[in-house]
C-alpha cells in the first residue's frame, strides 16, 4: 500500500506542476494578447484624433461645401471593441478585489450590491453627465452596469457593413441611485441622489417581500444613511419555464427510487465508480478487496523470495546478474607498476601546481657528495 500510495502523490505532484506550468503560460498569453489591443486601441485613437483635425480644418475652410460625414455609410462615428473595452478586467482574468470593491462601496458592496435592473440612476461621468436612465442589467463580476438609453456607442458590424446603437458597460462608481423621497418639514417629494447605501437583513413581514422576490430576488433590503429611509426593489418577475417533450417532469425527479440502511453507502458501488475512475492514479480510496490482495502480494515477497524472483521483469533479472558477476569477481587490486604510474602522476602533479604558484620544490632526497681524488704530479 506503501507504494501505491507513493503513486498517487507523485502523480498529484506531476499534474501540480503540469496545471501552474499551463497557468503561467496562459497568464503570458493573455498578456501578451492584451498588450496588442492596447496598441491597436492606442491607434485607433490617435486615428480619431486626426481625423478630427482633418475634419475640423475642412468644416472651416469649405465651409457649405464640405464633406457630409453623418450620413453613416463611411463608418463616421463609429467605435470598436478595441477602443470601448474595459481593460481594469485584465482580458481573462478577474477583475482586482480593490477595485471592484472601491467601485461598489457606495452601493453596499460586492456581496450585497443594492442595484438592481428598473433602478433609476444618474450619470456623474461622461458625455452623459448629469442624465437620468433606468439600468438595463447589472453585471457583478466587473461592477458595472448597462442603461437603457444613454452610454450606448454605435459599432458597425462586417457581416452587413450596418450600423447598430450598442449598450456600453458603464462602472457602478460613475452613477448613483435616483428616487424621490419626500422632506419631512415642507412635505415636498422630489428625486434625491442617493449618495450612499447600506444593506440590512430583509424583514419578512414587509410589504416589500413577495414571492416572487424571496424566490428569484434579493434576500436583504436597501437602505439610506443618515434619514434611515429603505428604498423598496423594482418588482421581480418570475422567469416562465417552458417544459419540452425532452425534460423530465419533477414527479420523476423527486421519485425515490434507492432505498439505504446506516450499513449501505449513499448510492450503489457502480455508481460511485462512474463518479470516480475506479482505475485513476490520483485515487486515494481503494475497494477493501484491492487493498487485501496488495497486502497478500506484499507478504508472499517478503516470505518467500522464490515467488518475488518469479515476478521479475527481463530488466530486472538482468541487473541481477549484473550484480552477481560484480560481486564473483570481487575487489579489484593494484599492482606494483600500477602503484609506480600513479605516484608519478601524483609527483608530476603537484610540480605543476607548485611551479604555476612560484614555488620552487624542495628536494626530495638529500644530494650525494661526491669524492674527488688528487693526483700528485711526478
């Protein structure tokens, strides 16, 4: 068992590395990806620009006679998804926590966002500064949202080269909530910018809470700081489900067809090993049979060697035999002319390495004298 379960870590590590590895280049590739529509955004406005100018000099200088540009066949205009993209989304990769939460901070936050579709709004940012639009839909993942009427851009598709008024995503920091509110000392009820919102636990027995809105809405209600007013949700409308002749009817759904004691598992054993690859590398839990036979494999190794040399692949024998040879022919032996080469080598060696350092290597022997004779002369 020992090593099957080293197995299966060493496979979860490999498909580890495998999965960071795959992230890191599809990290550099959406990078690099969104690095080439920046550029290419970045050119169409400087295009823009030059057009304007170009534009701009011909309406003064021709004045009657200059060109129509609004007639909308020349793409006069018109933007891009390039240039309108918001690029705080980083391509494929979630928004940053920071900013998403600054954009809906006012709104009671990422969690418990109190805008919903039918809200009447203002814009504080744009050419639409100051308008009033009801949000079309309302998109939580990038804290943005869609008006009905205004922020819209007019693309131009390629298929029929027409021009169609699209709903740009506009950010939740740029609007605030609309609704009238009525002054308690002059009684006068007048649309208030909501600046700031908090959400509170929903009250059940409110008038507010159908449901229809406890089934498909929001579970908690709005409500403004400082005059403590709760600002009631746009009415929900439930979805209508059309049942096909392919769906299941819910009495069949809800039919209980297996039936278990506390001695049974929750669902039969052939569907757990649908659920679960019964022959996966990564699993961890084994059939009490499978672990019984690994375990009897392991003791028949250990107490008879015979079985476990039977069991051996054509590689392993080989090395066996390797082994055995080594060890008949024993430890090797030097002889006398070997011994003689390598002290020469080692003398002639550390020489070298004495000579290149500057030292001058002492004798090893003391010199001989040697005796000279005299000759007396006749």
């Amino acid at each position: 068992m020992q090593k099957l379960l080293k197995r299966t870590a060493q496979a979860q590590r490999q498909a580890g590395r495998r999965a960071k590895k795959m992230h890191r280049r599809d990290d550099f590739d959406t990078r690099r990806r969104n690095n080439q529509y920046l550029k290419v955004a970045n050119d169409e406005i400087r295009q823009n620009l030059r057009d304007s100018r170009r534009a701009r000099k011909e309406d003064w200088e021709m004045g009657p006679l200059a060109p129509k540009r609004d007639l909308g066949f020349n793409g006069y205009g018109t933007f891009r998804e390039n240039l309108r993209q918001d690029w705080t989304n980083n391509g494929m990769n979630p928004i940053d926590p920071k900013v998403l939460e600054q954009r809906c901070a006012w709104a009671g936050g990422v969690k418990q966002l109190c805008l919903a579709p039918q809200d009447r709004v203002v814009i504080l940012d744009g050419p639409d500064k100051g308008k009033v639009d009801r949000i079309q839909s309302v998109n939580k993942q990038n804290g943005s949202v869609t008006l009905e009427n205004h922020h819209k851009a007019l693309f131009q598709t390629w298929l029929d080269g027409k021009h169609h008024a699209q709903a740009m995503p506009i950010s939740v920091g740029s609007i605030r909530l609309v609704y009238p509110i009525t002054n308690p000392k002059t009684g006068i009820t007048k649309d208030t910018i909501i600046n700031e919102i908090k959400a509170i636990p929903a009250n059940m027995e409110s008038e507010n809470m159908s449901l229809d809105r406890w089934e498909y809405g929001n579970k908690w209600d709005r409500l403004v700081l400082g005059i403590n007013v709760s600002i009631p949700w746009p009415e929900v409308q439930a979805p209508k489900f059309e049942t096909h002749d392919i769906d299941t009817s819910r009495d069949k759904v809800e039919a209980r067809t297996f039936f278990y004691n506390l001695l049974s598992p929750p669902m039969p054993d052939v569907i757990i090993d649908e659920l679960r690859n019964k022959y996966s590398k990564f699993r961890t839990r084994h059939d009490p049979e499978y672990i019984a036979m690994k375990e009897l494999q392991e003791r028949m190794k250990k107490g008879n060697p015979a079985i476990l040399k039977s069991m051996q692949t054509p590689l392993e024998e080989f090395h066996e035999k390797q082994r055995e040879i080594k060890a008949a022919r024993g430890e090797p032996e030097l002889s006398e002319h070997m011994l003689t080469k390598l002290g020469e080598i080692i003398a002639k060696t550390k020489a070298t390495s004495l000579e290149d350092a500057g030292v001058t290597p002492l004798p090893t022997e003391p010199a001989e004298k040697t005796t000279e004779k005299t000759v007396d002369a006749p």
